[in-house]
C-alpha cells in the first residue's frame, strides 16, 4: 500500500486534479484519496490543501512529493532490474526531446526498441526547460536537447550530433537555385520563424545579433510543423536546423540552402539524471547511444 501511495502523490503532482489522478493510477477518485489522507495520518503531517478542488501541496507536502518520487522511481527501477536479470529489458523509456531534435531522435531511439523489444518507448515533446523539470522530477529517464546554449543542470551528457542551420524555401523562388546563402541576405527575406519562447529561435536571434542584423520575422509559429506549411504556401521563408528538414524526407516542394557567414553549428545531445544508479531502461539507453557515437565519423555524429 505505502509504494501505490506514493505513485498517487506523483500522479497528483502530475495532473493536478483528483479525479485524472485516480484515473492514471486505474482507481476511483475515492480510493486514491482515501490513500492520501492514510499516508497523511501514518506521517502526522498535511499532504494536501483541502478544498473542493486540488490546490497544491502544503509546505509538509511538497518535501513529501519528493521522496515520493524518488521511491515511485527507485520501485519502477527495481520492477526493470527484475526482469533485466532473466535476460530480457521491460518497462518504459520516457524521453523527452525538443522540438528541433525530434527528426533525429529515431536514428537512437528506434535501435533501441529494435534491442528492447519489451521496452515502451514514449517520446514527448518538450521544451529544454520541460525536460529539466522532467528530470529533476523523475518524470523522464532521458532527454534530447541542446547542451550548450542553455546547458541543463544535474545531468549526464553525451553530445549526439552538430546541429547546423539551412534556410528553406519554395523551389519556384529566385533564391533556390542558390548553393548557400549569407545570413544578411536570410534576414531581408520574409521569414516565418519559431516563437521566442523557443530556444531553437533564441540560438537564431543570437546569431543575427552577433552578426549585427535584426531578426523580423513575418510570422511565427510555435512548431515546425507551422514552418513547413507557411513556406509550402509562400511566399514565406525560413531558417531550420538541417535535422528537422531532413526529417521531412525529400520534400520536392521546398528547397534547403545552406547558411555561411557565420556557419554556425549547436552540439544535440543526450542527457540523463545524475543520479545512481541509473534506472536499467536509462542505463540501457546510455550504453546503447555510446555504442551508436562511436561506430559514426566524429563530424557527423549520431544522424
């Protein structure tokens, strides 16, 4: 009874409803508060604001969430292990990747279900903020994000790939024909960028600053998937990471230039929780992306 209590804080935490917290445990809502309010009583401590509704944690209860978690963690790590011993990996690898890595994920993540094959792989979207968070809170095993523009805390790193950056557009335009293109001349065009929240778009306004320009974008959108299809339509324009439009396959409706002066390249990696022992599927994933940098030319990377 004490671990599924501490999975019905996690998943509290998570959904920050009772009743889609019960549902993610597979309990009604009165079993799981039922629960909560037992482990208040065994602790002699509040757990959780009382209120019709969820409120957040009392400040007992947050330092409870976080053993929680951390057993919620160690209990799925041991289930993992268990299985590990008779040979075969089982469980989930919960891996968060940003927006701008989620076309190269594949080249690691899908060799290792090919591996795993008792392994769920569950790939979100994140942003690298959401990834620390989700690591900090045992919520992901992994993630896949930028290491240097705003390095993540309390984690292993392993670099995967150089991250270069292309500029995109139709291939009726004047500038298709070109071989590459100088950022000035990218950013007089009418370009269709990421939002700022995003950090693929902050690395760019920083390139431009450092190289004295402005970055004005005509539109902006909060995903790729927004880009492509703003610059299908015309006459918009982009700059991507040559990743993301690789991932597309070989589009025939757009074109991807290559940008120079500067040419700028960001480091995409792998990281994990700093924490020990890693979790088997975390573990897994490690030595298997380890394996994977190796056997590639040391320019190329993972992808």
């Amino acid at each position: 009874m004490f671990v599924r209590q501490m999975h019905y804080l996690v998943a509290l935490a998570r959904e920050k409803h009772f009743g889609r917290a019960a549902e993610a445990c597979h309990v009604t809502q009165p079993t799981l508060s039922a629960g909560i309010r037992k482990l208040e009583q065994e602790l002699g401590v509040p757990i959780v604001v009382r209120g019709h509704r969820f409120l957040g944690f009392t400040v007992e209860g947050e330092r409870v969430l976080g053993w929680a978690r951390q057993i919620a963690a160690d209990y799925e790590s041991l289930k993992q292990e268990r299985t590990e011993t008779g040979g075969r990996l089982s469980g989930t690898l919960r891996v968060g990747a940003i927006p701008a890595a989620t076309a190269a994920a594949p080249a690691l993540l899908g060799p290792f279900r090919l591996r795993n094959p008792d392994v769920k792989v569950q790939m979100l979207t994140l942003s690298s903020a959401a990834i620390q968070r989700g690591l900090d809170e045992l919520e992901l095993d992994a993630g896949i994000t930028y290491l240097d523009n705003e390095p993540l805390n309390r984690v292993r790193r392993l670099d995967l790939y150089m991250e270069r950056y292309v500029f995109i557009t139709r291939p009726d335009e004047p500038l298709a024909r070109r071989r590459s293109l100088r950022w000035a001349e990218a950013a007089t065009q009418p370009l269709c960028l990421l939002t700022p929240d995003m950090q693929n778009r902050r690395i760019i306004d920083h390139v431009m600053a450092a190289a004295g320009l402005v970055s004005k974008p005509a539109i902006e959108t909060n995903s790729f998937m927004g880009v492509w299809s703003f610059v299908r339509r015309g006459p918009w324009t982009s700059i991507v990471p040559e990743a993301s439009f690789r991932g597309l396959g070989d589009p025939a409706d757009l074109v991807a230039i290559p940008l120079v002066e500067p040419v700028h390249v960001q480091p995409i990696g792998l990281v994990l929780s700093d924490r020990d022992p890693l979790s088997p599927v975390a573990g897994a994933l490690l030595k298997l992306a380890r394996e994977l940098v190796r056997e590639r030319p040391q320019e190329k990377g993972l992808i």
